[in-house]
C-alpha cells in the first residue's frame, strides 16, 4: 500500500540524500568497525575555537585533513580520527566581556575572576552545532561525539606529562624570541590575534636633531633621527647607520645648520634653498659623537 509522505521531510539534493543514508545506517561508525585489528594511523583534529562561527577558510582545511584519513583506510589502515575543540585564549575571553560590556583585567575582577571564568567555560561551545552541521555537509568523517578539549584537567595534564618527557630527553630548550604582546590583554599575541586587530593610524612621532661635537658655532651639524618611541630618547645613548645606505649633508638656506638624513628620504625635509653638500655611504659617519 502506498504511503503519503510530507515533501518538506523528504531531502531534495542528491548532497542531502547522500548525508541521511549516512547517518541512518551510521556508515562512519561502520566504516571504522570494519577496520578494527588492522595497523593503526591515528588523526586529531587541530582543533577549531567553537565559540565562533566557521568560515569558507575552515572549509578548505577540512578538505584536507579528510583526505589523507580517507586514503589511509582504503590502504588498510585502522584510523582513530579524533574531533577536538580549542577553548583556551582570547576569544573566548573576549566573547564574555563583549557580552557584559566589561573591558580590562580591573573590570574583570570587579565582576569576579570565577564567575569570568566559569562564563568562558560555559559559552566555549556556543557554536558547536554550525561546526558540526558544516562538518557533516563537507563529508568530513572526524568522531565528533567524543572530542578532546583543551580545557579538560584530563588534556592539560597530558601537555605538561609530555613537556617534561621532551625536557627528560634533552630535547626542550630555553631561548629568547620577541613576541607581540598587548598591554591591554597583558599577554603575548599570535600573528593571527594581531591581524585580526590591525588597522592603520595616525601615531605620534619624533624627528630629534642630535648635534654632533666638534662642530663650530658658526655652522653646526645635527643628525636627523626618528622615531616612533620618543619617551625613549632621554635613555637613548648611541645613533645606529645602515653601512650599505647612503647619507646626504643638507645644508639648510638662512641658517647655520647642517643636516644630516638617509638619502633616500631628503625630500621629506629639504625645502626650497636648500643644497646637499656631502654625501657618504654609512660607515663613513659611523663614529661621529
């Protein structure tokens, strides 16, 4: 006897089909069943922050990382492909005081370090459903049911179990690397934190004319240096020169100054009047005090 069925339930695209044989008949569990004994190859996924909706960047690199599993099984393998989520950092610290309209470590305590931490602990997963509705619609088989997350005791203890395995063996070691930091935050940033942030403005800066000795009162020399950091100057105890570079002495008309810049930018200085009466490659007024 046939049998009315509602359109609307039905999926329309052969994409859609395709998922809902899957998940009925629970082929990626099936498909992991069926290799079970074999030589293992295990996966973990690097994990997304899921507090943030994915985007078309995150489709790309799920591609990937589903191919190489694939190629694997049908190579005989046994493969754990494990799900995990990345819930340290800032964005999930920003989510929380975006939400409360709160700013700042002083703000922060005000409304309570636990309750702040116990809200970030809370919204980590806020889009766990997009990521895994765009993850089954990719195709990507990955166990999304039992991920790792890095805010488990469980995770972090397993870090620090394999640093001071790395540091047993001789192999982890201390060195210096410079670092964005942001005040702000009070912690070091990554590149991606820092581009996420960037934009171009108008900073406050210094063009210091430090006289070199010797000179005579009649016509005295200064070199022209600037900088981005002028609280810095009255520290400030030698000049550095580019030893392939070319400097220019600029001779300014009216007065008894002489100047000297990097060649290549006298055009931001000279004025009308104004004549170059020396130049010299960098190592020659390296010396000058």
């Amino acid at each position: 006897m046939l049998q009315k069925v509602d359109a609307k339930e039905q999926p329309k695209t052969r994409e859609e089909r395709t998922l809902q044989f899957w998940k009925e008949n629970d082929v990626f569990k099936k498909s992991d069943q069926l290799r079970e004994g074999a030589k293992e190859f295990v996966f973990y996924d690097g994990p997304p922050t899921a507090n943030g909706k994915p985007h078309p960047g995150h489709v790309l690199t799920r591609v990937m990382k589903d191919v190489y599993p694939r190629y694997k099984v049908m190579k005989g393998y046994h493969v754990v492909r494990k799900a995990g989520w990345d819930t340290h950092g800032l964005p999930v610290e920003i989510e929380i005081e975006k939400k409360h309209n709160i700013s700042g470590k002083k703000q922060i305590q005000a409304f309570g370090v636990e309750r702040f931490i116990r809200e970030c602990r809370d919204s980590v997963m806020t889009y766990e459903a997009a990521w895994r509705e765009m993850t089954e619609r990719l195709g990507y088989w990955v166990d999304l049911d039992d991920p790792y997350m890095t805010l488990t005791d469980a995770y972090i203890e397993s870090v620090w179990n394999l640093l001071k395995i790395i540091f047993d063996q001789g192999h982890l070691l201390q060195g210096h690397r410079v670092s964005p930091y942001c005040p702000h935050c009070e912690t070091t940033l990554s590149s991606h934190e820092v581009a996420q942030g960037y934009q171009d403005v108008n900073d406050l800066t210094v063009t210091a004319k430090f006289r070199v000795t010797g000179t005579s009162d009649d016509v005295r020399t200064f070199i022209l240096a600037w900088t981005t950091t002028p609280w810095t100057l009255p520290s400030n105890v030698a000049l550095a020169v580019n030893p392939d570079s070319t400097y220019a002495l600029i001779h300014r008309e009216g007065t008894n100054e002489n100047y000297w810049v990097a060649d290549g930018l006298k055009a931001k200085f000279m004025e009308d009047g104004d004549r170059i009466d020396h130049r010299k490659i960098g190592g020659e007024p390296a010396g000058l005090s």
